[in-house]
C-alpha cells in the first residue's frame, strides 16, 4: 500500500512542478499585457501563441527573432495592425516568453 502511494505522490508532484512552471509563464506573459492582444488559442489583435508555434516550427532563428520583435515590435508578418513595441519586458523575459510560446503544440 506505502508503494502504491508513494507512485501516485509522484505522479502528482510532477504535474504540480509542469502546471506550476506554465503558469509561472501565463503569469509572466500577463504582468506584461501580452495577453491583452494574443491568446493561446485563439486570435485576438494579434496571432494565437499556437499558430505562432507553428509558423515558426524548425526554424532555427526563430527565437532570436522573436525576442526581438517582442522588445522592439514589429508589423506585416500577421497582417497590417503593428505589435507595439514592449520595452517593459527585459531581454531574459521575452527569451521566457518566445520559448514558452514556441514549445506549444498546435
């Protein structure tokens, strides 16, 4: 019984370690308004964080690129409404944010 327990401790513990570091993440991309245009899911003012994902996957620049769009902002890549830029957000928070965004699956 002690081991059957002791199995499902862990188990919960780990989910509880994943759910706590996305939602450090969630947490972070709301202190910094991303979230007041992009959505995980859906498109808002700006691209879902998913089919963000996606356009970039494979692309080994992405994450350089995108940390500096989301510091300096940027237009035409999802259409004609710019992305402001964001000097708020440090160097080391949009490297957290662009690497949570791209390790999402569609």
């Amino acid at each position: 019984m002690n081991l059957r327990f002791a199995i499902v401790a862990s188990v919960l513990m780990g989910i509880s370690a994943v759910a706590a570091a996305q939602s450090a993440e969630e947490k972070l991309a709301q202190s910094k308004n991303c979230l007041a245009c992009h959505s995980v899911d859906s498109k808002l003012v700006g691209p879902a964080y998913k089919d963000v994902s996606a356009k970039y996957k494979g692309d080994a620049g992405a994450e350089a690129k995108l940390v500096k769009k989301v510091r300096e902002g940027g237009t035409g890549v999802w259409g004609q409404i710019p992305m402001p830029p964001n000097p708020q957000v440090s160097e080391a928070e949009a490297k957290t944010l662009v690497q949570w965004i791209l390790a999402m699956k569609k």
